[in-house]
C-alpha cells in the first residue's frame, strides 16, 4: 500500500482531498507478465512477518487468518471477541452505530493490540452497497458513465471516510463487468466491457491504496457467470483463453495498480476447473503466476456457500480448511455464523494441519502474508484532524 499523511474531518474536506490526489487514468489496458506486482509489500516487512509468524503455535497462526464476524456495536463484548487472536473482523450494517465518533470506538474496540491491530474491514462500494454513513460520492450506478478522473476522485474520497473511522481494508473494487443491464453485478460493476471497467478499477485501486487495502472482487469474474452467489454457485463455461482476453483484463490492472487484497468468488469457471474459484487451487495460481498477484488472497463469505444448498458445502469448517488449501490467505466468515464460528473455523485448520491434511508450510505462507499486512497497516495509519482551509472540490 502506498499511503500518504491527510488532514481532514468533514465531507467537504474529504471532496476537496479527492480532487487534489485523483490518480492519473490508465491509458492502456493489457495483462501484465509474470513480473513482481504493485501490491507486494516492503521486503522489511516480510521479514518481520514471517518473525512474528514462526513464533506463533498452530493455532495461533489458525487464528490470525480467520477474519470474523459478530454483530453489535458493544465495546466490551467486541473486545472479548477479538481477544482469542483472530487477524480480522468484517463490519456489517449492525456494526454501523449513528455517528462517526461512536464508530470509532467499536474500531478502537476491535484492536485488541495496538501495535499490531487486526484488519478491520467493511463493503464499502457506494450507491447499491454501502454501509458507512456520509457516503454521498459518486458510485458504480453512475461511474460507469463517467470519466477515469471522476472515478479515481470519488474512491479517495470513500477510502478517506473509511480510514478516519479506523477501519484499514475496504472491499470496494468491484472488477467484474457486464454489458447486460439484468445481471446481478451490473448495478455494481465499474463498467460494461474490459476496457472501461479497467480503467475505473485501475483508478478506484491506485486512489483507495493512499488510505488502506483496497480489495478486488469477485475474482474471477462475476460478469460471465449468470446469477447471484448469495444464494447459488454462479457457472459459466466460459474457457481460459477467453476469460484472458475478457473478465481477466480489469482483475490485472488492478493488480498493476496495487491493490492489496484478491477476493475470490464463489463461482463456477467449469472449464478450468468445477469447483467454485473460492475453493479452486487452479484460479489461485493463474492469479499468482499469470497476473503477478502477491498481496492477501481473501475468500468471499464461506457463508454463502452454505446457502447455496448445495450439499458438498453444508460444513462450514470444512470449506476453511479446503479454502486456505487452495491458497487463500484469509478466510471470511458472515452468513450463517454466531460468536464461536471464527473460533471453530481457527481449531479446525489447525487441526488439519496436525493431522497432515494441510500443509503446515501453506498456513505459514497464509499468516505470513496476512501478518504482513497488518504490518504495513499499523505503519502508515494516517491521523486525521480538521481541515478548516478545504474547499470543496469542482
């Protein structure tokens, strides 16, 4: 992440910080080779990672790529939670309180450790998905019409009223795209064909990455696999090559870019592999070796595959332990869960690990890049304070 020291604390500061740090549009759109990616973090802060990493036990290190989930926004019961280890936690509309001060606090609450806060994330898009209150800028619904600069300007704008509550992931970037107004992702896709929606993407990254993690979802893309992955396993049968030329192009500009965090979709590519690419060991290392990704490979809800109904994914702890197996380094958890989710999830990779079903060498690689990231964020968190002497941007 490449973030830089702000000053501001209203709407209005927040527009006109938009407007000053706009990223420049992305002039041309290609894959990029297999060279080291933007998103990889300082070799210092491997290093120290991978320290912290082998002093941890098994279960420790199974606890700090769990990212979880309880609702309320009571500081003692959030702090209770968070003390078991877990290296994140997602906050979701039951989390917001009414104003940014209280949200602060659950945030402050969250970070058990100070000098090494988990990722606290939230879905923070805009327009359709949008959690955080005083969040009026410019969103997918209409962006996708609208310039490159105007795109880059309205997700620093978001990325700087995400940060200043103290929350240091945002699973923003919607790099799926789709022509077809039905389609479930349409209303949130940055744009209608591979070029547009890579040129926004790569705008919304480089913006975001001033202030946090930014994330690109839904990994591969949700634009070719018809349907909602809320409730089912979206397929396409769309080949490899194609997916290349197509869904892949605003995926690899984003990884250009910078972004800090790959979320992997529960959808069905059956012709590079049948499994959802959330689970498929395949799209983890097309997205490692083809489009040089090196940051934080993060699951979308393992909850939604339990409301799919589809009975190979009815065990929740079971699709932890197979999702870190193909290579995710972070493992959410949402729908479906209560307070002891996160922790049985935690028990049951490590207990995978102790029987030789999961390599113990792929949860270190898992926590290490997690730990890294978390690093990299308690390092450059910005301090914000009022900025009388803005002015509104345009």
């Amino acid at each position: 992440m490449r973030r830089i020291r702000v000053r501001a604390a209203s709407a209005l500061a927040v527009v006109a910080i938009a407007t000053l740090w706009a990223g420049p549009a992305a002039s041309a759109v290609s894959l990029p080779s297999t060279t080291p990616a933007a998103s990889a973090v300082q070799p210092g802060t491997n290093d120290r990672a991978a320290e912290l990493v082998a002093q941890m036990t098994v279960a420790q290190q199974a606890a700090s790529i769990v990212m979880g989930h309880v609702a309320g926004t009571d500081a003692a019961a959030l702090r209770s939670y968070m003390e078991s280890g877990l290296g994140g936690f997602i906050l979701m509309g039951a989390n917001i309180p009414a104003t940014e001060a209280e949200l602060q606090a659950v945030t402050s609450a969250l970070t058990v450790d100070p000098a090494l806060p988990p990722l606290i994330a939230v879905d923070q898009e805009g327009g359709i998905v949008s959690r955080l209150n005083g969040d009026d800028f410019a969103a997918s619904t209409s962006l996708k019409e609208r310039s490159v600069d105007d795109a880059s300007a309205a997700f620093a704008a978001r990325a700087s009223l995400v940060a200043r509550a103290g929350i240091s992931v945002n699973f923003g970037t919607v790099a799926d795209f789709t022509a077809d107004s039905r389609s479930f992702i349409y209303g949130r896709a940055l744009g209608t064909d591979p070029t547009s929606a890579a040129e926004r993407v790569t705008a919304a990254t480089a913006a975001q990455e001033q202030f946090l993690g930014s994330t690109l979802k839904h990994f591969p893309g949700h634009g070719a696999a018809p349907g909602d992955s809320h409730s089912a396993i979206p397929s396409t049968g769309m080949g490899l090559e194609e997916w290349r030329a197509t869904e892949a192009v605003p995926f690899a500009a984003g990884i250009d870019a910078g972004a800090s965090l790959l979320m992997f979709g529960h959808l069905s590519y059956t012709a590079v592999d049948p499994a959802p690419a959330s689970l498929s060991a395949a799209w983890h290392q097309i997205a490692r070796d083809e489009l040089g990704f090196q940051g934080v490979a993060v699951t979308d809800d393992l909850g939604m595959l339990l409301s799919s109904g589809d009975p190979a994914y009815a065990d929740p702890v079971a699709n932890g332990v197979a999702a870190v197996a193909a290579g995710n380094d972070l493992v959410l958890m949402i729908a479906g869960s209560d307070a002891g989710t996160a922790g049985q999830m935690a028990a049951g990779i490590a207990a995978a690990v102790d029987a030789g079903t999961l390599p113990s060498e792929r949860l270190t690689e898992a926590a290490t890049r997690v730990m890294a990231l978390r690093l990299e964020s308690s390092a450059a968190t910005a301090q914000w304070a009022v900025c009388p002497d803005c002015e509104p941007a345009g």
